[in-house]
C-alpha cells in the first residue's frame, strides 16, 4: 500500500508548483493527470525518457543527449524523474523567458555543476546533438562537425580567452547573437506543447510530445 502511485497532488506539492512554476491551477492538474496516464508509477525513468526522445529522432541516435537532459530535470539524483521535477524544469523550457532559458540551458552544458562551462563539456552535449540529428543536418563547413561548431561557439563567447565559459559570458554572448542562440539549440530548446488539454486528447501520449 505504502508504493502505490498517488492519485492527486499532496497540499505540499501544490504549494511547490505554484513557487517554482508559471503554470495556473487548471494546468497543473490536468498536467498531474497526464503524467500519470503515461508513467502510472508517478516516476519517469531514463529508458521511458530516452524511448520519447527516439521518437522523435528516429534518424540518428538521441540516447545521449536524452541522458544528459534527464540528469538535469532529474534533481534529486534518484534516477527517477517525479511529477514535482517535470513540470519545474518544463515550466522554464515552455514558459520561461528568454534569460530564463538560457540559464537552464547553462546548466544543462555545465555537467560538473562547478559554475563553468569547459570546452570538454561543450563538446560533448554538441557532439550529442549531432549524433541525435543524424545525416539529415545541413550544415556550413564551419559548422561540419561537432569539433569545429564547439570552436565557433568559444570564439564568440570566451569574451576573456581562460578556456571557459561563464554565466555572464555565456547568457550576455546568446542574448546579442540570436544566429549563436540558434546554434546552441536555445531557441528549440526541450520544450512540450503548452496545451496540456490538446495533448491528452491527441493520439500521441502527452509525455511523448517532448521534443528539441
């Protein structure tokens, strides 16, 4: 008895939501809902979340770059992705402003959670992204690989030459190159539709609409 799913939000998980999130009472329902008709167990694993990424890029391999956003919605470091967890990092990919995003998106590249974005680090969430996309990308020579793309990027954003990026470097660099925030994903960045209401009516499971 004491594993079974809930079946509605605790008063303190409300209480959580409408601090961390930008979503209105109807919509945290009807997203609690949701979330429990595709993972009935109130927990998102890593293989669930990497099947929904599959999906959606069937052409190349997105298991890695899936890992990585996995680990940042995933707070608690329990491998498990609760409701709390979910809608808290979907409210900045869908709601959230432009700062706001570029913020989470820093730390979805700062994988060692030390304030910097090496270029090590760089390269490997570029290097995922491409193995996502598959031959299906078009891209200048410039751009051709992960290696030459993660070059392009420090070239504009290491305003002081040390090897890393800072926040301000990093949100300041995006925010005044709106082709450098394209490059970085930032303007598709994991996001689900905003229309929890049309998503459980669609044929597509609501979870499986996540997509970059």
């Amino acid at each position: 008895m004491g594993n079974k799913p809930a079946t509605k939000l605790r008063p303190a998980d409300w209480d959580d939501l409408h601090q961390r999130t930008k979503f209105s009472d109807a919509e945290i329902q009807e997203w609690f809902k949701c979330f429990h008709k595709d993972c009935p167990t109130g927990q998102l694993t890593l293989e669930e979340f990497k099947s929904i990424y599959a999906q959606f890029f069937p052409a190349g391999d997105s298991s890695i770059f899936a890992e990585h956003v996995f680990k940042h919605f995933n707070t608690n470091g329990n491998n498990k992705i609760s409701f709390c967890d979910f809608l808290s990092g979907l409210s900045i990919t869908a709601k959230g402003d432009l700062k706001q995003k570029l913020e989470w998106t820093f730390g979805l590249y700062d994988a060692d959670k030390d304030g910097y974005i090496s270029r090590q680090e760089m390269l490997i969430i570029v290097d995922s992204i491409y193995k996502m996309i598959g031959p299906v990308m078009q891209l200048p020579e410039d751009e051709s690989t992960p290696e030459k793309r993660t070059n392009k990027i420090f070239s504009t954003y290491d305003i002081d030459r040390d090897g890393k990026l800072s926040p301000d470097e990093f949100i300041s660099g995006a925010l005044s190159d709106p082709s450098i925030r394209h490059l970085l994903n930032v303007d598709k960045i994991q996001t689900m539709t905003t229309d929890p209401v049309r998503s459980s009516e669609n044929n597509h499971s609501s979870t499986t609409r996540l997509h970059t």
